[in-house]
C-alpha cells in the first residue's frame, strides 16, 4: 500500500476509533450516572449523540476506505476494512433500529419489556474498537 494512502486511511482509522471509544464507551455510560439525568433524558440525549457518532463514522468509513481503494490494499488491510463495514453496517440498518424503536417506547412512557438488542449493540462496538486498532496497526506498518 502506498505512505500517502496509508496516512490518510491510518489518520481516519485512528480518528473513528478515538470517537467510538468516548461516546460508547465514555461517554454513553457516564451520562446516566450525572444527577437529574432520568432515563427518557439519557435515551433522548444518547439518541441525539449516536445520531451524530454514526454520521461521522460513515464518513471516516468513506474517507478510510476511498484511502484503501487508492492506495490497493495488502490482504489483511482490505479484509479488517470489509469487516469493520460489515460490523457498521449491521448496527446502522439492523440494530440501530431496533434500539429506535424500543427507545420510542420508553420515551412516550411505556414500559418495554427487557431486551437483549443493547447487549448485541455493545458487543459489535467492542468488536468494531479491536478491528480498528488491529487495522490502524495494519496501516502504520504500510
């Protein structure tokens, strides 16, 4: 893989990796523990903040895998970047809307039974943090 692809896909690696890091696994978390923060105004404000998250992480998965393309990737780039897709692509079209759909419940007062969809949220975002960092070495040693 050429330096300048490689630096480019690498910066957008590590960027989206840093912003997955603190939003779910930071900042998610802490906002419920803040005082006056209920659970309809954690899961408005979480809404809003993974809205935004999922937006940036398509455009660094752009950015990243635009870089890959250009710069022909060796096999283990190109296979973690196919695999981070697959893992982003699974929340935003499968479990994302899962999550929405529950959370509308809760915020027009219902009372939803328990769900696992969360768990398998934070399972493919811990996924998703490891092929990162393995991919972003990847790129450091292109």
């Amino acid at each position: 893989m050429n330096a300048a692809s490689a630096a480019v896909a690498g910066a957008a690696t590590f960027i989206w990796l840093g912003m997955v890091l603190a939003i779910s696994f930071l900042e998610a978390p802490l906002k419920f523990r803040a005082p006056g923060v209920t659970i309809p105004i954690g899961l408005g404000i979480g809404r809003i903040v993974f809205r935004a998250l999922n937006r940036a992480e398509l455009a660094l998965a752009l950015m990243a895998l635009a870089a890959i393309v250009l710069g022909r990737p060796t096999g283990p780039v190109a296979a973690l970047t196919a695999a981070i897709l697959v893992i982003l692509a699974g929340q935003l079209i499968v479990i994302r809307p899962r999550l929405n759909r529950r959370s509308n419940h809760v915020l027009a007062g219902e009372s939803p039974p328990r769900s696992t969809v969360h768990l398998y949220y934070v399972a493919f975002e811990a996924t998703k943090v490891l092929m990162l960092t393995a991919l972003g070495i990847c790129l450091l040693a292109a």
